[in-house]
C-alpha cells in the first residue's frame, strides 16, 4: 500500500485502497471509456468525505498533480465518474437518516440506491416517482439529471430535491436551501465563512452574467450540458436564490454531494399498459398525439426491428410476436385508480385507427408485456455484430421534428453502415440509438468518434439536443464544448471556479474536453455484465 492511503485510512472510518485488483474493478462504467484509479475511497460519512477532500487539498498545494472524482454505482455513459486519480465511491453511504412520512419528506445518504429507497418507502405508502435503472443512487440522479421515464408526469428528479449537502473542493461543507432577497443580503454581508462566499461570489455572477443567461435561456428546456440550471438559481417570480440547481448535471464537478433531503409522493395504484401496433411511424405518432390529453404515466415508442434482433436470440414476444413484427410500436402506461384507468383505457381503444394492433393489459397477459423490457435488453446486449455504445443514448428530439427525423435516419443508417432503430418516451421527448462497433479494433475506436460528431451533425438538423436526458460528461463534450457559444461557455467556467477555483473536483469532465485524454483511454474491451 502506498504512504498516501496508508495515511488516508489511519483518518477516515471507511477504507482506502490501492491494490490493483480491487482498482481494476473501478476503472469503466457504462462509457466507451476505461481509467484505472490510482487508489479507491469508499467514506461512510460526510466526514470521511471532507477529510479526503483536505488531503487533496493540501497535496495539491504541494504541488502533487491530483484531483477527485466521485462514483454511484458506475452507471454513468459518459465516462464522468473514471479517474486515473483518485476515486470516491459513495457505495457504503447509503442508509436512510430519517423518514417524516407525515410531511412526506426522507433524508438520506446520496449513495443509497433508488430501489433500496422505495422498497424502505413503500412501507410508509410514499415513493420516489422516478423510473430510472432501481441500481441508479440519487447521488448519481441529480448529478446527472437523469430525465426519467416518469418525468413527463412526474417532472423528474429536479421536482423532488428540498435541499442537498455538499462538501466542497476546501472541505467545507454547503447545506443549500432557499434564500428571499433580505436573507441572501444578511448572509454575504454580515457572515464569513466558505458557504456565505460561495453565495456571495455566485450572486456576483449572476448579476454579472444577465447576456450569457438570456442566451441560456433561449435553448431548449430540455439540455443537461454546462451548468444549465444556473438559470433558476435566482428565480425572478418568487425572488428565491438557491444554489441546489447548480447540482444537476452537475457531474461532481462543483462538490461531492453526501446528503439529501427529497419530497416524496404517495405510493401510487397499479401501473396498467396499453400496447398499440403500427405499420408506420406516422401512424404511431399521429395515435400518440391524440391520447396524450388522457395524462399518461409514460408513452414509450419503439422500432418494432428492436424485437426482430430480439428473436434472433430466442427473445419472442409472445402475444405480440405475430401481430408486432413491423412497425412501431407503443407502449401506454396509467397509474391512475382503477375507475379513472378503465375510462381512459376505453378511450385509447375507441381512438385505434382498424390498421392498427392493440392489446390491453390483463392478469393473464402481463408476463407478455413484461417481455417488451426483456427482449429490448436482450437487443441491447446482443454484440454479434459489435457491442451496442451508449453513444446516442438520452437525446433530446422536439415532438414536430420526430417523424422527420425518423423517415431521414435510413440515410444516417446508410452513411455509417449501422441498423439504428429508436426507441425512447414521448412525453418527454427523450430516445436512443445503439450504433454496434467493435472497440477492440483500432478502426472501431476510430468509428465510434466519427459516428458521434456525424449523429450530433445529424441530430441538430431536426432540433434536436445532443444532451437532452444526461449530461455530456467527457464523451458528449467532444461535440457539445465546440459548439456553444463562448460567452455561455466562459460563464460556465466562472461557475466551476467559483466552487472549485484549484480545479480539485473532476477536472476534465464536462468543460474541458481533450480528445488526446480521451483517445488515450478508450477501451478496447466489451463491457462485463448486463447493461441497459
């Protein structure tokens, strides 16, 4: 063990390691990247996360080139949370610290999973409405700002935050909350201390900053790249300052989030699907527009090719295997009482064009539904012809442009010798393309970058947004830093050096893309396990 983690694990209560064999597990996510951390801390209380965060500090002033990066479950697509650095894994922060089902409210550690947080709601009758991967921490949801197949109803992770706690690049700790116009004025006039500077400092720049936000402002509401969110730090309707929007999609770069406190909704009834069959898009799309006044829980939309790759490897669908081949295809979800449900089921029927296919969800069926998700997985898993890339996952494609978009994507599908099916949810206009190549060849690697500035060139002729449902994180910011406007941009630099002016905090993640970094650690080997 080298003298720095001996040093780190005689301070902390959770471990420090630097073993090559436990590192190695650490070092890819879900990206198309690989780094090997030069140690792993796993902390177990904010504590322990300060602790290492002054460390770094110190060494840092020492002129040691080092710097953090924090990990949730290693989910990530864009490679925001490898390091070859050292690495903080929040997997041992992640209990609950207090239920207060009365006022629906949960603090909890920010590594706790999303399916360990329900399963422990549900006893209360309360849920966190966000259907992300049960595997995603909330640590993880907001510093990615994952939009969620629930965030068309549900508006997403956003919705639910009250207040976080962040240990910042000095170690100091930021509880955020909201401030009126007189307590903001109290807090940078009259204290001095690290928060009350960041707050005074941040203040500065907003009202410094009115051009850059104007032009934030005018993009579409849906885009995770920068720090976009800066535009509701102050919210002129309510004249509320509050730094907790900083946070998302964030990506660790401004802190290391330990704790949070979420609102919470009641546990609602029995999710009840509705599956359409279409011959064409336009006919999925035009039935679509018609039923989204109903107030759906979801509407996902897939490439029915998806399931014909799927039945290659044994993945039949069942009742839909004859009547779903082609097309697109719709999955309607409601989670409305039964009354409300069987009332709006009947009108999702009674809007079926005859061309179409439509089935209802019944006790006898549901297992037939449930296989739409596992034959999805098994087309997503199935690397025959190359591994699928999270290469255009979670982009951002207007509702007017959708059809558009899908009649042109053959020409993309020819220009880059890829099949592309869709798939993704209409409600919040957030879909995916697996592009298969093969990354243990120098050509894959090549092809892997090409494909993604052709599919962001293409993407942009129908509106669309590269980071429209996760952030760009190293990957995406290839294309997203080159093509925003260098005003915006250098406002967003100003935002990370305020909270992180020694650039301790995840450096080259988001802002400052460097594609010989990112050349050098492209892996050259499929991923383990089963991915999504």
């Amino acid at each position: 063990m080298s003298k720095i983690s001996k040093l780190l694990n005689q301070v902390i209560v959770g471990n420090v390691f630097d073993e090559p064999r436990i590192v190695e597990n650490y070092s890819t996510d879900r990206s198309i990247l690989k780094m090997t951390p030069e140690m792993v801390v796993i902390p177990e209380t904010t504590d322990d996360v300060r602790r290492v965060v002054r460390f770094v500090e110190q060494l840092r002033k020492r002129g040691e080139k080092t710097s953090l990066t924090v990990r949730g479950s290693g989910l990530d697509k864009t490679g925001a949370d490898l390091t070859d650095k050292i690495l903080i894994s929040m997997e041992r922060m992640n209990h609950i610290q207090e239920i207060d089902s009365r006022s629906r409210l949960v603090r909890v550690q920010a590594g706790i999973t999303l399916e360990k947080l329900n399963a422990a709601l549900s006893l209360h009758g309360l849920t966190l409405p966000i259907d992300a991967n049960p595997k995603e921490t909330i640590g993880s949801l907001i510093n990615n700002f994952t939009i969620d197949g629930y965030a068309g109803k549900y508006h997403g992770i956003s919705h639910y935050v009250d207040c976080l706690e962040a240990v910042l690049a000095d170690g100091s700790v930021l509880q955020t909350r909201n401030y009126n116009r007189r307590g903001l004025q109290h807090k940078i006039e009259n204290e001095d201390d690290p928060e009350s500077n960041i707050y005074r400092k941040m203040n500065d720049l907003i009202n410094d900053s009115e051009e850059a936000l104007d032009t934030i402002k005018e993009k579409p509401t849906i885009d995770a790249s920068g720090y976009q969110m800066a535009t509701q730090v102050e919210r002129d309707d309510s004249r509320v300052f509050e730094l907790t929007p900083l946070f998302y999609a964030s990506q660790g770069t401004l802190g290391i989030i330990t704790e949070v406190i979420l609102r919470l909704e009641p546990t609602p009834s029995k999710i009840t699907r509705f599956a359409a069959g279409f011959e064409t898009a336009a006919g999925a799309i035009r039935y679509i527009e018609r039923i989204t006044s109903l107030e759906p829980l979801a509407v996902e939309i897939y490439d029915a090719h998806i399931f014909e790759q799927a039945a290659e490897n044994g993945k039949e669908l069942g009742l839909f295997a004859k009547r779903y081949n082609k097309g697109y295809i719709a999955i309607v979800s409601f989670d409305d009482n039964r009354f409300a449900v069987k009332k709006k089921l009947t009108a999702c029927l009674n809007a079926i064009p005859d061309s179409a296919a439509a089935i209802l969800e019944t006790k006898e069926n549901t297992k037939d539904f449930s296989r739409i998700r596992t034959a999805l997985r098994s087309y997503l898993n199935n690397d025959i012809r190359g591994e699928r890339l999270h290469l255009a996952d979670d982009f951002y494609l207007p509702k007017d442009r959708l059809l558009d978009f899908i009649k042109h994507l053959p020409e993309l599908e020819e220009s880059t010798k890829k099949d592309l099916p869709l798939y993704g949810d209409y409600l919040t206009s957030n879909y995916s393309l697996r592009p298969d190549l093969d990354m243990s060849t120098a050509t894959g690697r090549s092809n892997a970058l090409k494909f993604l500035k052709k599919f962001a060139e293409f993407l942009a002729e129908y509106g669309g947004v590269l980071t429209g449902g996760s952030p760009e994180g190293r990957i995406k910011a290839l294309v997203v830093n080159s093509e925003e406007d260098p005003k915006v941009h250098e406002f967003y630099l100003k935002i990370k050096e305020v909270f992180d002016p020694d650039g301790i905090m995840n450096p080259s993640v988001k802002l400052e893309s460097d594609v010989k970094k990112f050349v050098k650690h492209l892996r050259t080997e499929v991923l383990e396990g089963v991915t999504d």
